[in-house]
C-alpha cells in the first residue's frame, strides 16, 4: 500500500543546495560522475555484504552501472543493481547531511564564485549535483534483500521538501531520473555522455553500461538497441604505471576527493614478496575546509583482493597525514576485517609503516627540487600537520624535522616560513650553543619582542614561532643535528648573561640593591627580579622561571580552559636604560611601587600577556607621565 509523506530539507541542505546550483554551474558535467561514484560505491557494498551473506546478489552475477537517456521526455537515467537503501536510509542520506562540519564549511564560503567552487567540491556534493542540471529528481531504490513491496521513491525538485512513497521495485539497487532543465540539452546525446564517462569515470571498477541502437548490413541503425559497455572497468590503481596517463590519476583523484584542481603529488606503488598489496596515494594542493575538524573521519579507502571493505581506514596512516587521498588494496588481509582488527594487524602495521615512508619520501623530494614551489604550496596548506607528526610519529621525527620550516629573524626571511633547520645550523656561528626560539602568538609579536634585541645586537638568528602548536611542537622537537633548542624567554640564557667580573664591586652591589628593591616592591607578584644584558633598548621583560612552562604555553592552556599550576614571572631589567636608572634614585616606597608596576605591566605586555586591570595600568602610566611632562 502507498505511504506518501512529505518532508522538509534540512535548512543546511536547502542552503547547500542554492549555492551548489550556482557555484558549480561551469562544472555542470560533474553530475553524472557524482552519481556514478555513487553507484560503484553501492555496488562496493553489495560485493563486500555478499561475501557472507550471498542471497543479497538475489541471483544476479553481474555487478553493473547502466546510463539511459530520453530526448523526448529530456530525462537521464542512472541505474545500479547494488546495495540500495531502505526508507531510513533515503531520510538520512538524502534529506540531511550528516557532517558536523556543515556550517562551519558554509560560514567559509566567500561568495566568489570561482573560490566557492572548490571548497563544494571538496565537501563532496554527491547525490545533491544532480539538481544542477535537473529542476526534478526521482529516486527509486530498494535494499538488497528486502521485500519487493518496501521499494522507496523520493522526489524533489530541490527547493526545500521532497516526498517519500513506498512502491514496488522487482530488482534491488536504485534507479535515478533526472527531469533536466530547459537549458541542458546537451545532455541528452550520446556521445556527450559516453565523453564525461570515459573522462571522469573511466577507471571505475564496474562496467558501465549504455544503450546503443544495433545496424544492418548496410550500417544503417535499426530499432533493436544492445547495452554496450563504455568504461575500460578495471582499477586504476591495478594498471601498470606505465599505462597510466596522467589526466587519468587527475581523473580518479578528484572523483575520491571532489577536488576540481589536480593533485600537487601521486605516489602508485606495488609490492610483491612477504606482503603483497597496491597503494595510490595523492598530496592535495589545497587543504580541505574541515582538516581541523575532530568529529571528521579521515582515512583511506581499502579493498582486500579487490573487494570494497570501507572507506575512512584511519588505521593505514597516522593523523598527521589525514590530507593524502587514496586507496590500498590488500592480498593478505581477510575480507571479514573490521576497524577493531586494523587496529592491531601485522600487515596492517607493515603496509602503515611501508606507507608512511613513503609519503614522507615524496614530500622530501618536493623540498629538494631546484624549484622549490610545489613544497611551498605544500608546507602553505599542511605544514602545520607536519609539526604534528613531530609528536605523533617517533620513528620518523628526524625525516620530519627536515621537512620543517620556520619563520626566522635573518634579513632574508619574512613572514613566510621557508628556513629549514638545516639551514639554520649551516649559518650558526662557531661559537653558538644551541638553536634559539621564541613563542607568541603571532609573527608580528615574536618579531617585535624585547627579547630578541641582544640576539640582533649579536647577529644571531632567532626562529619565530606564533602558531598555537609550536609550544607543543618545541617541548617534542629539544635538538636537532646534535644542537638543543633553546627558548630565548627561559630565564637560564647564561651565555648572555653579562661577565660579573667586568664590574666593580660598588656596581656589583647597587644591581643587587635594586634588585631587591623592585623584588621588596612587586611583592607576590614576581618570582624574582634579576638585572639582565639581553636588553639593549627597552627597559624590561619578563621570562620564566626555571622549570616553568613558558608564558605563552600558559596563556594557551588557560584559553582551553585548562588548570594550570599558579606561576610566577621573574623581572629582569636593563641597568643601562634611562627609566631604571630612574628607578634607582628614588627612595621614596610608594613611588617605587608605582614604577615597578609601570615597567612589570609594560614587561607582560610586550610578551602577550592580559593584565588583570587595564584601566589601573592606564592611569598609573599617566601619572608618570605627568610627572615628566
């Protein structure tokens, strides 16, 4: 019996939709390779259920996508004998979309046509391209297995509800019929959808069917039509690489991916012996809109023995590398294996392993090229993921720390960070100690640190570190080619520090004086004060104590909400400079109070620190400033 119902999108679909339509109307053609995709995947799952429950086949060998086209009624269908969904699964693969991220990726869009394009693209539009080219869609599907009686046929035209019927369907799997627009004409010819096939869908791994009119023996076409096969359907990622032309790796990699630029880098490789498996790796040139996103899965796609078993294999690399796209297909791995198994297979482990090395292999190489572009564009889009791996992967921290770069204070550097640690330490001087760094929250606030002035006084460079993952990235990362990283903020910088025996015992006994002057002053409020030569030209700063966490690592924590350990700073000022020597005359307690505050709060707010009362720093600065003017 009939069950009509009427439903409304959900309003991230409906905006999804509106944008879509426009956005990617120069792409049109890529409907069809959507739902293609769509198809195979369908048929994936078929194959992979089957394997322990063959009566889903319901006696159909052959696994196959069929395209049909009718001018007369301007309608495309798209047909496939896979999986198939039930009336739950249509509500929620089609009537919603089920990522987290959905808002956010639509706060991203910029309305520049041409950049909004792509960042579709990459969210995957799949089913939903077809109302780029459709003003109606009429789906019709019914899940492998289940009754003949409890098909599903949803229809929309797109413009905010769609309505559900439950119908009679005799084959499982689902048919698409796209009502096309007045406009899209050019769809509804043959050779125009035979040419998008074989561009965009030629490596699918089902054959892909269409009708063809047979001729006589005069070559004239008749009324009898035979399905013929347009696709070469075999893997990609099983060819020969010497076969494989490179608009074909573009073409599969922006069918898994959605992207509609080519991928920066393809790294196709077999290996045979103890293990034998397949792996087609891609490196983005842009990172998707949601890499940040904790709720996404990220992974690969995996087959065993050529059979579909998921999508999203976290398992087969490591976190840092979530942007590479690609498949692995397995000999070893048995075709019952779930994510629990991934987690702790052998060949699993091997194949990762195998993996990452090369991935990293191919990153290191785009370093190396006498052009260096493509790694910019890379370490542009993902470096940030590299600092990651610093973390998570131990055993190729030193493959990864040569591929980090770094903002740095040498005259040649910007704010683009292109100095790799190698390069910094072929420029140390003979004498330097170690590799000095500095953490803030932005580039503008490392390279205007007081910190920073007896290192340029010096001519030694300092790396400029202002992401939030440079804290955690320097506490992993504590020496390179034998040199220890050293934070210039640390308050143990002793190869700075001025030589006592150079000053005479009266100026050795006035610092000390002043010292515990401003200590007696600042009270609780400080760890110690301590007179310093890292200043040439501001009058103070403030640094950690030792053992301390640095004080942007601090900031950080608190902005996550975290309890961290109450920790004060230790002052450290210039004895050279014209406002402590002001200091230092005064005997009165109150205004000396009131100029150690001055140069404390000062101090902390060069470093980035928020003061507790701003307004009582605003007017003790006037006040002082009074007394001068």
């Amino acid at each position: 019996m009939s069950n009509t119902e009427t439903h409304a999108f959900q309003t991230e679909v409906s905006q999804l939709l509106k944008l879509m339509i426009h956005a990617l109307y120069s792409n049109k053609e890529i409907f069809l390779r959507e739902l293609i995709s769509n198809s195979s995947d369908a048929l994936d799952k078929l194959r992979f259920e089957a394997v322990s429950n063959d009566t889903l086949t319901e006696g159909e060998e052959e696994l196959s996508i069929e395209i049909n086209f009718d001018k007369k009624a301007r309608t495309i269908s798209i047909l496939d004998n896979g999986i198939g969904m039930t009336r739950d699964e249509v509500v929620a693969n089609i009537g919603t979309i089920a990522n987290s991220g959905t808002k956010k990726f639509l706060e991203t869009l910029s309305g520049d046509q041409a950049k909004d394009s792509n960042l579709i693209g990459q969210f995957g539009v799949g089913f939903y391209a077809s109302f780029i080219v459709a003003d109606e869609v009429v789906l019709t599907t019914r899940r492998a297995g289940d009754d003949k009686s409890s098909a599903t046929k949803w229809v929309s035209q797109g413009e905010g509800d769609f309505t559900l019927e439950t119908v009679e369907k005799e084959s499982k799997g689902t048919e698409i019929v796209l009502h096309l627009k007045k406009d899209m004409d050019e769809f509804l010819d043959e050779y125009r959808l035979k040419t998008i096939i074989t561009t965009y869908s030629d490596h699918i791994s089902f054959p892909i069917k269409m009708w063809k009119n047979e001729t006589d023996d005069e070559g004239k076409e008749t009324d009898k039509k035979t399905l013929e096969q347009v696709n070469k359907a075999t893997a990609l990622w099983l060819q020969a690489k010497s076969n494989i032309k490179k608009e074909e790796y573009k073409n599969f990699y922006q069918t898994l991916s959605h992207d509609f630029e080519e991928p920066l880098a393809t790294i196709h490789n077999r290996v045979e012996g103890t293990l034998e498996y397949t792996s087609l790796f891609f490196i983005p040139k842009k990172a998707p809109f949601d890499l940040y996103d904790r709720d996404r899965r990220y992974g690969l796609k995996l087959y065993v023995k050529r059979v579909f078993i998921m999508d999203d294999a976290e398992n087969l690399l490591p976190a840092y590398l979530r942007f590479v796209r690609g498949v692995v297909d397995s000999d070893d791995l048995p075709l019952n294996v779930s994510r629990e198994i991934l987690q702790s297979n052998k060949v699993v482990t091997k194949i990762r392993s195998a993996s990452v090395k090369r991935i990293l292999g191919t990153i290191e190489k785009l370093a190396k090229a006498k052009k260096p572009d493509n790694f910019n564009l890379f370490w542009d889009q993902f470096g940030n993921l590299m600092k990651e791996g610093i973390v998570e992967d131990f055993a190729n921290k030193e493959k990864i720390s040569k591929l980090l770069r770094f903002s740095t204070t040498d005259k040649d550097s910007t704010n683009e960070p292109r100095v790799s640690l190698e390069n910094y330490v072929d420029r140390m001087a003979k004498e330097q100690k170690a590799i000095y760094y500095i953490t803030a929250d932005s580039y503008a606030a490392a390279s205007g640190s007081p910190h920073l002035e007896i290192f340029r006084k010096k001519g030694i460079e300092v790396i400029l570190l202002s992401e939030k993952i440079d804290e955690w990235l320097v506490s992993h990362l504590t020496e390179f080619d034998g040199k220890s990283l050293k934070s210039i903020t640390s308050a143990d910088l002793e190869e700075f520090s001025e030589d006592e025996k150079d000053l005479s015992e009266d100026d050795k006994k006035s610092r000390e004086k002043l010292s515990e002057k401003v200590k007696t002053a600042l009270g609780d409020l400080v760890s110690d004060v301590q007179m310093t030569s890292r200043l040439t030209g501001s009058p103070a700063c403030v640094v950690s104590a030792s053992g301390d966490m640095s004080a942007h690592m601090a900031r950080m924590m608190e902005q996550m909400g975290q309890a961290i350990p109450q920790q004060k700073p230790v002052l450290e000022l210039n004895p050279s400079h014209s406002l402590v020597k002001k200091l230092e005359s005064f005997s009165d307690d109150a205004k000396v109070k009131q100029w150690s505050l001055f140069l404390l709060e000062q101090a902390q707010l060069a470093e980035g620190d928020q003061l507790e009362n701003p307004a009582e720093f605003i007017k003790r600065m006037n006040g002082l400033l009074s007394e001068v003017v």
